[in-house]
C-alpha cells in the first residue's frame, strides 16, 4: 500500500468516526435535555402529587431490596447444601 492510499485510508477512517462521535454526542444531548425537562415538571409538581410520586419510588426500592435479600438467601441454603 502506498503512502497515499495509507493517509486516504487514515483519514476516511477519522472522517467515520467522527460521524459515529456526531450521533452518540447528538444522542446524549437529548437525553439530557428531556431529563432536564422532567425535573422541571417534577418541580412544578403539587405537594401532594410529588409526595405519591415519591412514596412509589420508595415502595418500588424497598421491593428491589427484598428481591436482592431473597436472592442473597437462596444463595446462602445453596452454599450451606454443598457442604
């Protein structure tokens, strides 16, 4: 290969990746602009609303944590079986 398809090559490469930067970047700006936008609506919230809103993240956690402590136990009887 000669030295001018090498750099042809290069920077067709760099040209791709740039593009493939491009979308990512793109992606991860609306992404942020549309959590930007729930806060903002979170906040304007009624006191009542986000009080709900909050005791159904806090019903929907203390599910996850029992779910993990379930697991944690089944692994401890299988542990103790193999002995």
């Amino acid at each position: 290969m000669g030295l001018k398809a090498f750099f042809k090559k290069a920077f067709g490469d760099m040209k791709e990746s740039a593009k493939q930067q491009h979308e990512v970047d793109k992606a991860n700006f609306n992404a942020v602009k549309a959590e930007s936008k729930a806060t903002w609506e979170e906040a304007k919230m009624s006191p009542s609303a986000r009080q709900a809103m909050m005791q159904e993240e806090r019903e929907k956690q203390i599910a996850e944590a029992n779910a993990r402590t379930a697991a944690a136990q089944a692994r401890i009887d299988a542990a103790k079986n193999r002995k």
